[in-house]
C-alpha cells in the first residue's frame, strides 16, 4: 500500500464527510467538467441522468459489449473503447461505471490506461456525492465516513492476519472503502472454493454446517474433496425455493451419502426469532419485511449436542449475528471456519476480530474469489489443521 492504514485513518471524520460531498466535483474541475462513462448498462445510465443534473458534460459512454457500439443512450453516443479513448482520453475523467462480481476495476483501468486515458477513476465519488440513488444495492459502498468512525477498530483488525496475502486483501480493501480506490484489490483468482488447499483440508471424520446451503452448490464442493462424504453435513437454507433444489439434490445422492447429510429449513442468527424471508431462489435471498415468515436459530441453540468441525456462512449480511448467536459452540468445538466478509462494509473488520476474541488460538486468513470486493472470505483455522507454508 503506498500510504499505510495508520496515515490514512487520521483525517478527521468531519474532513471525510466534507470530502465525500466534494470529491465529484473536484474530481470534475480537473478535466473542465467533461467525462465519459466507461459501462453502458444501468449503472452507466443512472450515472449519466446524476452527472447531467450536476452540469456535467458527458461526452460519451463507452463499453466492451460491441452490441451497444453505434448506439446512444438520452442522445449521448455509445463508443467503442478505443474510439473514446482517441477523441477524450486526454481531455475527460473516464468513470468505471461497472458494479458486479464479474468486473475487476484494476483490469479496466489498465485497459483505458493502455488506450490512452490519463485520468480513470471507480464509480466511488458519484456514489459519494448521491449515496440514496447511484446504488440501491450498497454491499461494501456505505460511505467512507463511517468507517472511519470506527478506525480503531479497522487498524486493530490489520493485526489479525497469518500471512501477506491475507494482510494484503485486507488493506487493500480498507482503502476501497476509505478513499474509493479499487486500484489494488486482489485480480482473478485460479481457485473459487469455500475449501482452499493451501489452509486446511477437508477430512472424512468432518462434520460440516452449511449455512446458506442455497441449492447444494457448496455441498457438491465437499463431495468432491471427499466422494464419500463427511461424518454429517448439515446444510441450512431459509430460501424455500433454493431449499426445494437442495433437497432434490440430495435425492438423488447415493443412500449411503444421503444418509448423512441433514436438509433444515430455517434462518441462523443472534437469538431465536421469527424473520420473515424472501423466497426467490437466487443467490441473494435475505431476510425482508416483504418475505414469509421463517424461524431462525441461534447455532448454539440449534446444534447444542451436535459437534461441528467446519462451519461455512455465506447468509447476506447475517453473518455477524450468527457468530455471535454461536460463542459456546465455538469454544466447544474449535472448528474451521469460512465466513463471507463482504455482505456489509464493516464486516471486514468486525467479524475477524469477533472471530478472534472467540477463537484466540485460530490463524485467520483473507482470500478473494470475485471482482472489486465481491466474494471475500474469512478463513480461521485452528493451527493443528493449518497445512504448508501457511502454519504459524
């Protein structure tokens, strides 16, 4: 990191809100208030109507896709990259207006950079400057001003980490959410798993809880690693469409396979409650005050007298108050543990350090599996299972 996180998290919260109003406008002043927008799908459409308001020149949009080249979007033409990059890269902000767990900013920049276009930048400061309306779904883009509320926090969890790569993932997306810089989050991955080699390694004795076990997609991964499964598996899902495929799934499974593997339908959280709990088979099911009523647990309560070895959470943003509905399970079994740490934008730093007031002996690690932030995940990992160079 070329500033380290220490330096960055001094300015004052007040300095980061003023910052956060004026970074557009800055940003803009520096090319006489001309852009382009590089992504010509929604993003790139809402960013246009906000910059026009602002009295932005937006000169054109710009994308991959050739289908939209030739086209226009509220008569602002729509260019092939290079086309955009010859006639402004020199003389407008170029903004990544691309917002997915397929995109890799550090790849469009250098993409641009390449082309021609000196001054690139993530999408960060229009979301700044119109936080209620750029994006809808914010995942990690909560403003910078929060975070740095609780920099003492966030500079307390940059000492948790077992290795560089970990260490790494972590500032690196400090400074995604701090300064709107996605320059340095991690590239394309080699390896998507829940089950990563180079940390631990699944074993036949495991009993693993699956939650957020959507249509068994993660069960089919420890399947794999191990053909004749595990000593249980219990896989939770609270979508009702997601939990019909996973127990297809399971039908079809050898009996000797199936006979160890627990389908429950129900929610995981701080305490026992009823949520109510969208239904809609995707990936991002959650709980919504639109949803069906649904019962969700806390692990401690649910598995009391069921040892776990492996613990998986990939739940939307509900996977703080899981870790904290499951302290004596945590402290009882000591098991593995592969947490989404994405879902919110503090989640990065509070659930590693609830991780480890819960488990202090484990080595916690970072990886990233998808595109500017998406897809970060949180290994801890008690140090009798750590495998390769990565033991303490």
């Amino acid at each position: 990191m070329p500033v380290s996180l220490s330096e960055m998290l001094r300015e004052p919260v007040d300095s980061v809100i003023d910052r956060e109003r004026r970074a557009l406008e800055d940003l803009l002043r520096t090319r006489n208030n001309r852009a382009v927008l590089f992504g010509a799908g929604t993003l790139g459409r809402r960013a246009l109507h906000l910059l026009k308001r602002l009295g932005a020149e937006v000169l054109a949009l710009s994308d991959n896709n050739s289908s939209a080249w030739g086209t226009s979007v509220d008569g602002v033409p729509v260019l092939p990259p290079a086309e955009a990059a010859s006639l402004y890269g020199a003389n407008a902000v170029f903004f990544v207006t691309i917002w997915n767990d397929r995109h890799w900013f550090s790849e469009t920049k250098a993409q641009l950079t390449h082309l021609g276009c000196d001054c690139v930048s993530t999408y960060a400061p229009i979301h700044w400057r119109f936080p209620e309306t750029f994006l809808t779904l914010r995942l990690l883009n909560e403003p910078p001003h929060r975070l740095y509320r609780d920099a003492e926090s966030v500079l307390q969890a940059q000492s948790l980490w077992a290795d560089r790569e970990s260490l790494h993932i972590y500032q690196a997306n400090i400074a995604w959410r701090a300064m709107g810089d996605a320059s340095e989050l991690p590239g394309r991955p080699t390896v998507f798993t829940y089950f990563p080699e180079d940390l631990f390694c699944v074993a036949a004795d495991d009993t693993y809880l699956d939650c957020g076990a959507f249509d068994g997609d993660t069960v089919r991964e420890v399947l794999a690693l191990q053909p004749q499964g595990l000593a249980c598996i219990y896989a939770v899902e609270a979508d009702a469409v997601s939990f019909a495929k996973l127990e297809t799934f399971i039908d079809g499974l050898p009996a000797e396979i199936r006979a160890r593997i627990r389908p429950l339908r129900f929610a995981v959280g701080k305490e026992r409650s009823v949520l109510r709990f969208e239904s809609s088979g995707s990936l991002t099911s959650k709980a919504s005050e639109e949803g069906a009523p649904i019962d969700c647990f806390a692990i401690d309560e649910a598995f009391e007298d069921k040892p776990l070895s492996i613990v998986k959470m990939d739940i939307e943003g509900a996977e703080y108050d899981a870790l904290r509905g499951s302290a004596r399970v945590m402290q009882r079994d000591r098991p593995i543990l592969a947490i989404c740490v994405y879902h919110t934008q503090s989640d990065i730093w509070r659930i590693p350090l609830l991780v480890r007031e819960m488990l202090p002996a484990h080595n916690l690690y970072l990886r990233a599996y998808e595109g500017d932030g998406f897809q970060t995940v949180l290994y801890a990992v008690p140090p009798e299972r750590v495998v390769g160079k990565t033991a303490a």
